[in-house]
C-alpha cells in the first residue's frame, strides 16, 4: 500500500523551483571545487618555510595537536597546503 499527499498546484510549482534552485547551486560549487588547485603535501622543512617557523617548532604543533599532519614514511611526516593554511588563519600567523 502506498501513501500520498496531494499538494495544490501553486505549491509544487514552488517546490520544483526550489529543487531547480538546489540543482543549480550545487553544480556551482562542484564547478568551484574543480576550480580549486590540487593539495599539495610538503615536508617538514618545506612547511615550516611557508609558515616562518623552525621544523622543530612545526614538530612541536603537530605533537600538541595543531596542525595536522600525514605520515610519509617511518621517519617523515607531510602537511598538506591546505591544513598550514588553516593553522596559519586559527593562529593569526599570517
């Protein structure tokens, strides 16, 4: 058995609208995030450049859980651009 509900016409029309307004959107931000440069992962002393702190000092953030970072290897960790970026707006570093 199934349900239905009978909406007046005027409605419809509207919740057509508002589903074209949606589709609409949603193909601008998928445009927008093709648009969007690939995220890059740098090493630590390439990340600690762009932020304008010492590798050491950037160790100590991703220890105290700062900024997030990726594990490259055994010895290595990567950032990704996006992330510093981040850190960079939180912290007021810029």
């Amino acid at each position: 058995m199934q349900a239905f509900l009978l909406i007046p016409e005027s409605e419809w029309k509207e919740v057509l609208e508002r589903l074209v307004r949606l589709e609409e959107a949603e193909q601008q931000r998928t445009k927008e995030k093709e648009a969007l440069p690939a995220d890059e992962i740098l090493n630590v002393r390439q990340a600690a450049a762009l932020l304008k702190v010492t590798p050491e000092g950037l160790r100590k953030a991703r220890r105290a859980g700062r900024v997030k970072g990726i594990r490259i290897n055994e010895k290595e960790w990567g950032f990704y651009t996006a992330e510093l970026h981040r850190y960079l707006n939180r912290y007021n570093r810029i």
